[in-house]
C-alpha cells in the first residue's frame, strides 16, 4: 500500500479498470515509463492479471522499443500501441512460449502451425491488435500449380491482409522471394476496394530481421 501510494500520489491517475491485483504486478516494475506502458495497454486491450504477466514476462515493452526511437518511446509510455503503419504490428522476435514446444527447432514447421493454431486465442494476443484469423494451408493456383500459405489473417485497423510464412530454421532470399509472389498473388486477387497492400512476415526460428 505504501508503495502504491509513493508511485501513484494522484488518485485520479489510477485506473478504474484495473483492479488490485493489476497494480500489484504493476509495481513490481521500477522503470516509470515502462510501468505506464503496461498499463495503458492493460487497460486499452482489457488484460486479465494472467495476460499481463505474461506479456510483461515476455518483455513486450522492450521488444516493441526495440524498433522505435526515444520520442516514440515517450509516446508509447503515454498511450501504450498505437497501430498506423505495418512496422507498428511486428515484434522482434515473437515469443510463442504457449505453444508448449522446445525452444531448439528440432520440430517440424507443422508441428508449430498446429500448435499455434490449437492456441490461437494466444497467438492473437502475441501477434497484437486488429489481427482476425482468416485460415491455414491457404491454396494459391497460378499457372496450373498450387501453393499453400501457412496462415493467413486480416488486420482490420490496417485494412489488409497478413500473411505469416513459418519456417524452422534462419530465414534465407528465397523464403522472401516465396513471400513476395504470395503478396503479389493477393495484392492482384484477393484485395478488394478499400484494402491496402498486403503484409507479410516470415517467422524463422533463429534471431535475424523480420522482413516485410
């Protein structure tokens, strides 16, 4: 109580829509800015206590200012994320701790599809905002043959789809160039009047650059 009174003197700062509980992993966080991050996305994205553990374990804050410079910094302290633009919705790296599978890529890739897919409520909740599960294995038939995109969602701030290519080692030039034909395919078929232009992440297991 009496730290909770130190950090938070204005009463008013507090949140009605938090509960005790919140603070009480809230005040585990010395960094102010970081703390006020955590906060106000726990209040905007309506985060049980379990989900705010968890993404304040899996170092959202840090992973998100990873990518921003020290004004954004300052205004994700104040207003928590704020989706504009398609570098606003990646991370690095992606922390699918959920899924239950060994952090060395001794897997196969549709051992990770499946269980990201049997946790799907959680990788919604990793991935970010706006993101609606369109399918798996989507079939793309050009010129005869066909292709499969492992998953594919539609961000509803962004107006565009976002397509998520996983693979179990590095990410190499032609797992990109892949990605960019299916962009291609959806940009010139799938886009109907008022999407933008098509997003694509590939997820590789090793730490390297998350390409767009």
């Amino acid at each position: 109580m009496r730290k909770l009174y130190l950090t938070y003197q204005k009463s008013q700062t507090l949140s009605d829509f938090l509960t005790w509980s919140h603070y009480i992993e809230l005040l585990k966080i010395d960094d102010p800015m970081e703390r006020s991050f955590y906060e106000k996305e726990a209040e905007n994205e309506h985060w049980g206590v379990r989900e705010l553990k968890r993404q304040m374990d899996s170092m959202l804050f840090h992973r998100l200012a990873l990518s921003s410079d020290k004004q954004e910094i300052m205004r994700l302290a104040q207003e928590g994320q704020i989706i504009e633009r398609p570098e606003d919705i990646l991370k690095e790296p992606y922390v699918f701790e959920f899924t239950g599978l060994p952090q060395l890529p001794v897997y196969k890739e549709g051992d990770l599809e499946e269980a990201l897919i049997d946790n799907l409520s959680a990788f919604l909740l990793e991935l970010g905002k706006g993101f609606t599960y369109v399918g798996r294995q989507q079939k793309i038939n050009i010129g005869g043959n066909t292709y499969k995109v492992d998953l594919v969602f539609y961000h509803r701030i962004l107006k565009c789809f976002v397509l998520i290519d996983l693979k179990r080692g590095k990410v190499d030039h032609q797992d990109i160039g892949q990605m960019n034909f299916y962009l291609n395919y959806f940009r010139a078929e799938m886009n109907t009047e008022g999407d933008t232009e098509p997003i694509g992440i590939v997820l590789g297991a090793y730490q390297d650059k998350l390409v767009m």
